[in-house]
C-alpha cells in the first residue's frame, strides 16, 4: 500500500517515456517520467532510469497480483509522450505494480548516487533512495498521520520529505552535477560527512 505520495499532482503536464513491451497476453505498458527508476535484466535486475531504456531491454512483469511468479518481457517501442497529471506512491519496500509491469517508485533528479567499493556496487540507486525515505516510513509506520497526510505536500503535490532529501543529495553531490551516476564514497570535501549520513541510513 502507499503509505505517502512523493508527487501527486494532477493537472500539470509533463513529459514522460512510454514502453510497451511484446507480452501480447497482458499488454504490459508503462508511462513514467524519464527519471524515474525501472528494473532491466531478467534474473539479475538492475535499476535503469527511463531516459535510458532501450528496445530489446527485458522487464519484470506480473499477470496476476494473487500470482507470486514473475515473468518477464522484452520492450519492444520506446516513445515521448505528454500527459496530464503526475503521481509517485511511495510503498513499504519501494517497488510498484503498473499495468503489469515492475518497477521502482522512486524517480531520482541530477546524478543518481550509488556505493561502490573497488567497482562493486554495494548499493544501486535505487536501494540508496529508498534508503534515504527510511525515516518517512519509520514515522509513518508508527501513525504520525501528519508526516504522511496531504498537509506536507507542497503546491505542486511533492512531499516535504522528497524536497529534504533532494537537496541533500544535490548538496553532496555537487561535485558531479553533469554525471548520471556518481558513488556516493568518492572521495571529496564531503566525505566525512557522506559516511555519516551514509550510516545514519544503513541504521535507520
């Protein structure tokens, strides 16, 4: 269930990527905007954000929400399309159904952090965001209604929280403002404090 909206907006326009896929049975689509997170590889997935997809790429799909099993399914045509409205749950373990298809709930502005340690990534980004909204989830998982209510959403539908965690992000990242990706431990004036906030996530 949602448990809080990071965005809830429904009269704007925005731009977003539309995929269909090749699994006729369900007609398994998705329309989301070009940051925000999808799961891409079969077994193995990996986080990959919408501007970045490409045809032939395999998703997660399921048919049938009282069936456990995955499936998967290849994306067969990738468009640009405009529509009114922009919604983004946020869940308990920070995946979502959509018209069949999996994916993140998190969308992610600038560059995405992840942990890396030797070239291995420890944490991707999408587990490094839904970590950062493990205090939301604390709150509101223990009734402080008002943390997770409409009163904390600003005029364009945003949650307070994803504005605090935004400019966190930006503020320790400013050092890579033109990279997709940068690991959150590369070494810079703010890595001391990077490992703090880091460890307050991990315990969080």
């Amino acid at each position: 269930y949602a448990f809080a909206y990071g965005h809830n907006n429904e009269k704007e326009k925005h731009e977003y990527v539309k995929i269909e896929t090749d699994d006729t049975a369900t007609g398994a689509a998705l329309e989301l905007s070009p940051n925000h997170v999808l799961f891409v590889g079969g077994m193995s997935p990996v986080p990959k954000m919408a501007k970045d997809l490409t045809v032939g790429e395999i998703v997660q799909i399921f048919s049938d929400e009282a069936d456990s099993k995955a499936r998967f399914a290849k994306i067969t045509s990738i468009k640009t399309v405009m529509k009114e409205g922009q919604y983004a749950p946020l869940t308990e373990d920070g995946t979502i159904v959509v018209n069949n298809v999996v994916a993140s709930v998190h969308s992610i502005e600038g560059a995405a952090p992840e942990v890396k340690v030797f070239g291995i990534t420890l944490i991707n980004m999408h587990q490094f965001d839904h970590m950062l909204f493990a205090p939301l989830r604390l709150l509101c998982m223990f009734s402080f209604d008002d943390f997770c209510s409409a009163d904390l959403e600003d005029e364009e539908g945003s949650h307070a929280w994803d504005s605090v965690t935004e400019h966190l992000i930006d503020m320790l990242t400013y050092d890579a403002p033109d990279l997709e990706t940068t690991n959150f431990l590369s070494v810079s004036i703010t890595l001391p404090f990077k490992m703090f906030v880091l460890f307050g996530m991990i315990t969080a």
